[in-house]
C-alpha cells in the first residue's frame, strides 16, 4: 500500500521539487514590453523565450553570466519565468540597512545610513550637514495681490499657518507655510 501511494505521488512530488531553480542568463533581448532571457538550468539544458519579470518603475539590463532565480509555472519546465536576477560579479558591499543602485561600470546611487552617496570611489556626499545647511536657509521670491511683494523662509523658520502682515509697499519674508493661498502665489513661485 505505502509503495502504490509513493508511486502515486512521485510525479507530484517532482512537480513541486522543480517548480524554483537557479539558472544562469545566457542572452538578454531588451527590445520589447518585457525582457526576454535565454537560460541554462545546468546539465546543458537551455530554455529560450523566457520572461524576465521585474519589479514595477525599476529595470535593469544584466550580463550574459548573471545569475536567476527561474520559477516553473504549475511546476512545469515548459513555462519558466525569471523572478529575479543578480550579478555577484558587480554587487557592491553594503553595510546593515543600506540600498544601492549600481551598475557594472562602478557607477553607484547609495543611500547609506547619514547620507546619499553618488559616484563610485565614495567621495561624493549629496545630502550632508552642508546641503541641508543651504537648503534650510533658502527663500523664494513670491508676488502678493496688490503692492505686495516678499519672499518666503525656508522650513528650519516655519510657522505653518502663521497669518503675515505686510504693510503696503514693503517687502517681506514670510515663514514657509504662512497663510499664503495657492492664487495669490506666481506661477515661478508655484513651479519651485
């Protein structure tokens, strides 16, 4: 009895056991709505037309060489699909918590813990004590009805909600998020 039901779920079984493999990534065609691989799954069975899925407002183009992660729809090796792709060739180190963007020329976006980092030798910092420093002291020249003219703070001296008075003919600086509507604002001011 134990016999006729392991031979019963054997096939079942094998289904199960094939439905997610790793493969290699042999040519990429990058010319359509969804990136096509050609993927070898070891033992020199090739698989063409397969799809690489990937994630949504992000794309990459990898090397022949690269690594997949291939899931065989319904455990079928006739429908594989590529759920994720990496190149341990170029992958840069990152510390707990960091992200990267990178590709394999050394050129990198990375968000590390105190800052964005961008460039390959870790020499450029984006954001630091330097950049929020200027961007937290920095004004925008507005148009008030009337006379009325001034320029708002930046948000390090904001007082969201704060009515400002201005007398007629004088400029002023009003706190970021002062009591300004949306129609009395220029398009300039609007646009920054």
């Amino acid at each position: 009895m134990i016999e006729l039901l392991e031979r019963w779920i054997a096939p079942l079984k094998r289904r199960v056991l094939l439905m997610i493999g790793k493969a290699l990534i042999n040519t990429i065609n990058d010319s359509g709505g969804i990136q096509i691989v050609q993927i070898n799954l070891g033992n020199d069975e090739l698989i063409d037309g397969v799809e690489r899925v990937q994630n949504y407002g992000f794309t990459s183009h990898p090397e022949a060489g690269a690594e997949a992660i291939v899931a065989m729809i319904g455990g079928n090796r006739d429908h594989p699909v590529v759920i994720a792709a990496d190149d341990s060739r170029y992958r840069p180190e990152l510390a707990e918590g960091e992200t990267a963007v990178y590709n394999k020329h050394g050129r990198i976006v990375k968000l590390e813990q105190d800052f964005v980092l961008i460039g390959s030798s870790g020499l450029k910092k984006l954001v630091n004590e330097t950049f929020q420093s200027l961007f937290n002291n920095h004004v925008h020249n507005i148009a008030l009805p009337g006379p009325l003219t001034g320029t708002t703070s930046s948000p390090a001296t904001a007082t969201p909600g704060t009515p400002v008075a201005v007398a007629p003919g004088a400029p002023a600086v009003l706190p970021f998020g002062a009591a300004i509507g949306a129609n009395e604002l220029t398009s300039k001011t609007k646009a920054e």
